[in-house]
C-alpha cells in the first residue's frame, strides 16, 4: 500500500523547497510510520540545502523531529500507534563492534542506509531519503531504533530540540568532554547545539562558562541558560578567551564548523585542555594544529552528536527537561506551518533567532 502526504522537497541545491506530494511504503518490518509533529531548522539543513555537502535531489530535508506513531511494521515491539515519540537521525544494528562497545553513532552496519532508498517517491520515481528521517513532511518512515518514547509534559517542540540540537551539546559534554566540577569550559557558536553544550557545562559544574558568539541576542540567551562570560566576536580569538582565564581552558567545544574557530578552538585552550568539534566543518578542508601547543598535553577531537547512546542518553536529558534543570523554550524563537518553510530557512541562515520550528 502507498501512503501520500505533502512534503516540502528540495529540488536542487540553493533552490527555494517546493511543497509537493509525495509517496510513502507502508513500513516494513522494523519500520515505523510517524505522524510529524514538529520538526527543527538545524545546521545541518541549512548545508545541505545549499549544496555545501553533496546528497542526491530532489529530496525532502530535516531530521529533528517529533510526532505520533501511526503505525508499526512487522517486528516492532517498543512503541505503539498512539505513542509520541521522539524521532533521531541515529539508528544503529546493535550488534556490530561499534554498537556492542557503546560507540552506536558509529554503527557499521549498512543495511538502514540501504533502506532510506526505498521509503519514499516523487510523482511515481524514487528519491533518497534525507539522512533516514526527512521530517519535512506530514508523515516519515522511520527505523524504529530512531525512536525515543517522549514522556507527557515535554512539548512536540522541545521534543524536537531533544532529537538534535539538544542532546548534541549534552552529549558531547557528558560523553566526550567530560569536565570536572570547577573545570572552566569555552563554548564558541552559541546556536541550538552550542547552548546545548553550556547548558550541560552548567549541569556538569563548570566554575566558568565562555559562551563566543558574532550575535548579541544568541550570547544574551546563552547567560540566561548558564553562562558566565561572553566574548562578541565574529571569529573567536584566542586571545580574547585567555584574558578571561588568565591560561586559557580545560576545555573548548566548536558548534560552528569553520576552520577558523575549529583552530582557535585547539589555541584557546590551557596546558592538558581538550578541544572537541561538533561543527560540520567541510570534509575537503584541513585544521592546522601547532606541534608546540601539542607538547602541553592539549588534545583536539572531533565527535558525531556527542557519542550519543540515543535509548540511553536522550531519556535522562527528558527528565532533566522535566525536573527543570534543561531548558528548551527559550531556544524556540518562531513557529511557522510547513507552508512557510522557506522562510523559516532564511531565519535560520541569517541567525535571526536561535531556532525556528515547522509545527503540522
């Protein structure tokens, strides 16, 4: 059985979505058919929609997501139609070497990949699913390993957040960074992961929090959510970041992905600190790392969402929601309908905000 609904579908590279019909399978085993709830303007769109990472098109983007499960493939035991849910690019086998060591973001098996070619089609031709999810549109198919129930109490529009942006900047906090109560953290790029990231430096006990940001509005949210300092700036120095501390910090996380605030996140950085990238910094580029900042025990890493274990993980940062030690409203800066998606993109690409939603 095929399933239609309306989709806004990029065409192109750089060209504006177009809200279309497109068509569904029914889900297979193992699949699920969400009902979309709400889904958030990630980075991440934004590149791939101006073509800054290749992907096959005409396709349909974004993968922060929420929603309702309206039904169940073959197989599928841990949600229900009716349940609410929260849909994550992250889907894993479980059972290779990087699943069976907690590293699921590094899942080896290609099947799911497989799968994202089979899911849906424009005006009777396959396209390629958008990195699993394609939440752009009223309805997706998805692998149930990219579902996490969402408790009652938490908003489809916090749900979203929990999906991506969210949990990217805990995750890489808790999981990868790891600082210790007192530890002094810099955080440049203050964006829906960015403060992320300074919320679970707060939760984690930093002494001081850098928030480093080119927008006033974005570093003023950013002490609202845990920051101690900020430092304005359109490419973060090192210098400016050192006068604060004196040594510079244990730890600097980039929610960027420029080379130049990938580097001054390595240069900021104390005697033994660690610097982790999670901005998506073009894969033809090269970082330049000094060999005498290497002597003083400083480390520089990059990280897929945090090295987020999603059934794990995104659960706990739900009940911090809950429990108000997270916060997410104060990073949902406009709601559009899926109609209005194009401009919600141009908010995104021109800063204006933190994070616009599309909520169906």
């Amino acid at each position: 059985m095929t399933i239609t609904c309306q989709a806004a579908v990029l065409p192109a590279p750089g060209q504006p979505l177009e809200i279309r019909d497109i068509q569904l399978t029914e889900p297979q085993p193992g699949e699920v058919l969400v009902r979309t709830a709400a889904a958030g303007i990630c980075g991440t769109d934004l590149h791939f929609a101006l073509g800054a990472f290749p992907y096959p098109t005409p396709t349909v983007l974004g993968h922060e997501a929420s929603g309702t499960v309206a039904a169940v493939g073959a197989g599928v035991t841990t949600v229900a139609p009716g349940d609410r849910v929260i849909v994550c690019d992250q889907t894993f086998c479980g059972q290779c070497a990087a699943c069976l060591s907690g590293a699921m973001v590094y899942c080896t098996d290609p099947s799911a990949k497989q799968r994202q070619h089979q899911r849906m089609r424009l005006g009777g031709k396959p396209i390629r699913q958008y990195l699993g999810v394609s939440a752009f549109a009223e309805l997706m198919v998805v692998d149930a390993h990219a579902l996490v129930p969402l408790p009652g109490g938490i908003s489809f529009e916090a749900a979203a957040l929990l999906s991506c942006c969210l949990t990217t900047g805990l995750a890489t906090v808790f999981n990868v960074n790891r600082p210790a109560p007192g530890s002094t953290v810099a955080v440049i790029g203050t964006g829906g992961v960015g403060l992320g990231a300074i919320q679970g430096a707060r939760i984690a006990g930093a002494s001081r929090i850098i928030a480093v940001d080119e927008h006033q509005h974005r570093l003023a949210i950013a002490q609202e959510l845990g920051a101690t300092d900020t430092v304005l700036a359109s490419v973060a120095t090192a210098a400016d970041i050192k006068e604060l501390t004196g040594i510079g910090v244990d730890h600097a996380i980039e929610a960027v992905g420029s080379i130049d605030t990938a580097e001054q996140a390595f240069h900021c950085l104390a005697p033994g600190g660690r610097a982790t990238i999670i901005g998506m910094v073009p894969a033809d580029t090269d970082i330049s790392v000094p060999g005498r900042l290497l002597r003083a025990g400083r480390s520089l890493s990059g990280t897929v969402m945090g090295s987020v274990r999603t059934q794990a993980d995104i659960p706990r940062y739900a009940d911090m929601l809950l429990r108000g030690v997270l916060h997410a409203e104060p990073l949902i800066t406009s709601t559009r309908p899926l109609k209005g998606i194009n401009d919600a993109l141009g908010d995104a690409a021109e800063r204006a905000g933190v994070r616009a939603l599309i909520r169906f």
